[in-house]
C-alpha cells in the first residue's frame, strides 16, 4: 500500500501474444489486407511470366529490358500524382479503381494469346500500367491505414505488410508461376494471374468508407501544386523526415547496384555457377525479411524510435563487408540473412513513423515522396554497378557500399538530432 500522497507505481501493461495479427481482428483491415495479399502475390508471378511471354514474342534481353523499363518508368511517373490524388479523393476509390486496371491489363494479355500473338509493345504498355498502378495503390494504402486503425496497431500492420511481401513476391509468386509455364504457354499461365487480380479487385467492392477527418485534417485546397509544395516544406522543415529521406537515397545509390547485378557474378565466382545457389541466396535474404517483420511487429514501438531504425538500417549494411571478402557460402548465406532482416526491421518502423506522426491531410504526399526518393536512383545504381566492376574489384566495390551507409547512418542520427527528437515526441502504443 502506497503513503498518503504518493503515486502508486505503474505496472508494466502485459505483453500481448497477439500483437503482430491484432489488426486482423479489424474487417476493414481484413478487407484491404486480403487485397495487398493477392495484389503482390499476383505481381510475383507476373514478374516471371512477363519474362517468357517477352521471350514468346521474339524477344531477346534488349526487348526484357524496355519492358521492365516501361514497368519502373510507370513507377516512378505516378509516385508522386498517387500521393497527391490520395489526399484529395477517396482512397477507396483509388484503391478499386487500380485493382480493376491491373485485372484489365492483365486480361488483355489473355485474350491477345487467344486471338493472335502477344507483341512487345503490347507487353511494354501492359508493364507501364501495372507500374502506375502501384504508383497510386501504396501511397493511398498507406494514407487509409491510420484511419482504419487505432495507432497501436499501426506496427503491426506494416509488420504484415513486410513480411508478406518477400514471402509472396520473391518465393511463393515466382514459384507458382514456374509450375504454371511448365504445363502452360505465358498468356494461359496469365489466366491465374489475371483471376488474382479479379479477386482483388472484387474484395475491394466490400471496403467501407472511412470515417468522416476530423478537423485537423483540412478539405483539399484547389492547386495540386500547393499541394505538392505543402508536402516539400514539411519534409524540409522537419529534420527526422529529411535526414531519413536522404539517407534512403544514399543506401539506394550504393547498395542496390551490388546487390541486384553484381552479387549474381561474385556468387559464381567464388562459390559455383550452379544457379540454385544465387536463388536459395536470394531466398535466405527475403527469409531474413519476413523475420525482421515479424519481430519487430511482434513487441511494442521502441521508445527510441528514430535512434533503432536509424541503427539498424545502418549496422546492417555491414555483412556486405563480409560478402566482399568471403569465398565461404555460410558466411555469404548469414550476412544476406542480416541484411534483410535489418532492412525490413527498420522498413516496419518507418512506415509506422509515417502514419503517426506525418498529419493525415498529407500523409499520402509523404508516403509518395518516400517511395519515390527510395527508387529514383535504383536505375542509376544498377546502371553504374557494371561499368565500375570493370576497373574495381567486386571486393572494393562491396566493402565500400557495406561502409559508406553505416558511417552515413551514424551522421544522421546527430544532425537530424534523432535522440531529442523521439524524447521530445514519445509515441506510446
């Protein structure tokens, strides 16, 4: 018993078993979730029918390359229009509306198999669309969550998100569709993909209006460029934003390059040329993806918020030390692990950061400009990893990309102040 006025002491609130899933017992999330599920399950195995009806039309890697162009060029065009029309109209509406294109787009692949001979330029539209699609779907999904969800489920919910993502669209995706060619012509194949899409789309239909803003959140102004500058000045003007904004654009320029074109050649060199062992590497980075989800959705947000994403993000881009200098396939195997265990643990918390501390009127602005900060340099990146393995060693060229974010992430957690900040700002689930 406590003295006459004293407070008592606080007990600790029990851990909660069910925190990672506690947003499913929520039917709108359960509505929208079930549609991202089959939308990236569907992009997974598109990603590899795209490949052999290119192949189906005549086309050699110059013809996959436009049409994976066209897919990110589609991409990066409407990141930033997403966000922006996810602010100003209904996000439902967005959301259905870009299921329904992708299920179009699809089809018409479909039905050209069935009718005469699917044709690059067809193909090169369709990869267009599809990227525009996603353009608009993530800065809306991203916008609707908070407003579907009370904020201690926010974690979680970008937990299921992150973990889903590399299970479906990098294993389970891809190896569906691998069965399907092996008895199917690409366009057939295209048929699953297309009834997915469908089923998406269709879920959607019983996606509740969201609730009436509330007054913080201000009716649309008239100029789409007052409401792109509002969204400029507010990451200027806030240092945790900027800092992290910039730092994402760095990893990107010096780390994706690496991984995406030359991990492949370094696998072969030092450990073998049999191509199930760039696979199961690759399968062991998105393993480490679900798990980072998993554990970070799975407990409370950090009350150093912004100091563990930062740290993290950047002590996990270490192991790429390793894979510089390592001929042991172990060792390559563990630092993948940990790269994409780090890289999805902080990923869930910067998501959530987004929607609980970014106003709602802007936050699909803020979501768009995030993922297109993330992915305007990646071309870049991928273009010059090759040129410069040719006058660098692959060993430099990984030692140097695992170096410079992790030295980068530690300058800015003190020059965005990161430390004052989330103690200035504690966010308590």
């Amino acid at each position: 018993m406590s003295e006459p006025g004293t407070t008592p002491p606080r007990t600790p609130a029990p851990r909660d078993r069910w925190r990672f899933v506690r947003p499913l017992s929520q039917r709108d999330f359960r509505v929208l979730f079930g549609a991202v599920v089959l939308s990236i399950f569907a992009a997974g195995m598109w990603a590899v029918v795209m490949v052999y009806s290119v192949i189906g039309a005549g086309g050699g890697p110059l013809e996959l390359s436009l049409v994976a162009g066209a897919n990110a060029v589609g991409l990066l065009v409407c990141a930033i229009p997403g966000g922006i029309v996810a602010d100003r109209i209904s996000r439902r509406l967005i959301v259905r509306c870009v299921e329904g294109a992708n299920f179009v787009a699809i089809t018409s692949v479909v039905m050209a198999g069935f009718v005469g001979t699917v044709t690059i330029p067809h193909l090169t539209v369709v990869a267009f669309v599809l990227g525009a699609s996603a353009g608009f779907f993530f800065p809306a999904y991203s916008a609707m969550l908070p407003r579907i969800l009370p904020g201690e489920q926010l974690l979680a919910a970008n937990g299921l998100e992150g973990a889903i993502r590399p299970a479906l669209q990098q294993a389970a995706g891809p190896a569906t569709a691998g069965v399907l060619l092996a008895t199917l012509v690409p366009s057939h194949a295209a048929i699953i993909i297309a009834i997915v899409y469908g089923l998406a789309f269709v879920g959607l239909l019983f996606l509740r209006e969201e609730p009436v803003g509330t007054s913080e959140e201000p009716e649309a102004p008239a100029s789409v460029f007052h409401d792109l500058k509002e969204a400029v000045v507010f990451t200027v003007r806030t240092p945790w934003l900027l800092w992290t904004l910039l730092f994402a654009t760095v990893w990107v320029l010096v780390f994706v390059g690496p991984e995406e074109v030359l991990l492949p050649f370094l696998t072969r060199e030092r450990i073998g040329e049999d191509p199930r062992l760039f696979g199961f590497l690759l399968a062991v980075y998105g393993l480490g993806g679900v798990v980072g989800s998993i554990v970070v959705s799975s407990r409370a947000l950090p009350s150093r918020y912004l100091t563990v994403m930062t740290l993290v993000w950047a002590v996990s881009t270490l192991p790429y030390v390793v894979v510089g200098v390592t001929d042991q396939y172990w060792l390559l195997l563990a630092s993948m692990f940990v790269v994409g265990f780090g890289f999805s643990y902080g990923n869930v918390i910067w998501g959530t950061l987004l929607q609980r501390r970014v106003p709602r009127h802007m936050l699909g602005r803020i979501s768009s400009l995030d993922f297109f900060v993330s992915l305007a340099l990646m071309p870049l990146s991928m273009a010059l990893a090759g040129p410069l393995a040719s006058v660098i060693p692959l060993s430099v060229i990984f030692i140097v990309a695992g170096i410079i974010p992790f030295v980068f992430g530690i300058a800015v957690l003190f020059i965005a102040r990161m430390p004052q900040d989330e103690i200035a700002h504690p966010l308590r689930d």
